[in-house]
C-alpha cells in the first residue's frame, strides 16, 4: 500500500548562500561515477544526497542548457593517488568474514584475520611482485563485504614470514 501525504506535512528552510567561484573551471566534462573535489569536506560520507549542477555537454550543438541533478554519495575516498600505484588484481573479495584485526606493528601496519572466500593459492599466484618498495595498490581494496581498506603490495618474503609482532600485539589485546 503506497503512503499518502508522506510530503505533506514536510516543510523546506532555504536560504540563498554566496559561493566562491572555483580558481579554475573544470573544461573536461564530469562524467562516469567519480568526482575529484579541491579538498575535504567534513560531513561528506556514504548515503548523503547532494546535488551535481552544470552546464550541459550532452546536447550536440546547444550550449547553455543547465541542469541539476539530486545524487547519493556512493563513497568517500580521502587523500593523494600514488603516482606508482598498481590496480589490485580482479580476484574477487578475498574474505567471507573478518575475525579481527591486530593493533599496529612499529610500522604501522595491521594484520588482518578472518576466513578467506578465495584460495591462499589464488591470492598468492595472482599478486603481483612489487616493482618498488612499499608499492601501493591505487584504489581501496575491499577485503570483506563492506570492508574497505588502504593497502600495500606484499613483497615475496612478506608472504612468506611469520606474523609473530602481530600475533604479540593480537595477545595484548585479549586475541590470543
């Protein structure tokens, strides 16, 4: 049964704001599912509505037909792309669950626990060598569902040492 009046009793304060310009328009059209803004913006987070105006490029031979379209944020990525950053290799979402995950080594890096959906195999005949160290994956990967997370390429010996500074660090906090 669908509701009626759901916007009837809703009431719109609005005011007028003065913006300032941009330093430099965008002369490239906005397209596809990302936006690149000039900085952070504190309180732009998955599921808000905002809205995208502009003037159309999509009508041959017309210009100066504008338009406004109301938009979810789908996602919120923070921070500078590495200039030497590879894709992660399409090999699915490693994890089904994630147990838990460590504290920070002296490094800073965490190690994550959890029952894998993909082979250790597979994932490890499908990463890459890194060509430099600390070599960065370019987007968030996504390691469980909802899970996303910033991450380095693992050299050979990475995958191959024991994790014992984690698993001390896992100790100190009750996983152990």
């Amino acid at each position: 049964m669908a509701q009626k009046g759901v916007l009837s009793g809703t009431i719109v304060y609005a005011q007028t704001e003065t913006l300032d310009l941009a330093e430099e328009p965008l002369d490239i059209d906005v397209e596809g599912n990302t936006i690149e803004l000039d900085g952070v913006y504190d309180g732009l987070e998955s599921g808000r509505w905002i809205i995208v105006s502009g003037e159309r490029t999509d009508i041959p031979y017309v210009t100066g037909v504008n338009a406004s379209e109301l938009v979810m944020v789908a996602g919120v990525e923070q921070g500078s792309r590495s200039l030497n950053c590879i894709p992660f290799p399409n090999i699915g979402i490693p994890f089904s669950e994630i147990t838990y995950i460590t504290n920070a080594n002296a490094f800073g890096d965490r190690l994550v626990v959890g029952k894998l959906a993909i082979s250790v195999s597979d994932i490890e005949s499908s990463l890459p060598d890194p060509p430099v160290p600390n070599q960065q994956y370019c987007d968030q990967v996504q390691l469980a569902a909802g899970f996303w997370v910033n991450a380095y390429v693992p050299t050979a010996s990475e995958l191959k040492r024991p994790y014992y500074d984690f698993f001390r660090s896992a100790a100190s906090i009750g996983f152990g």
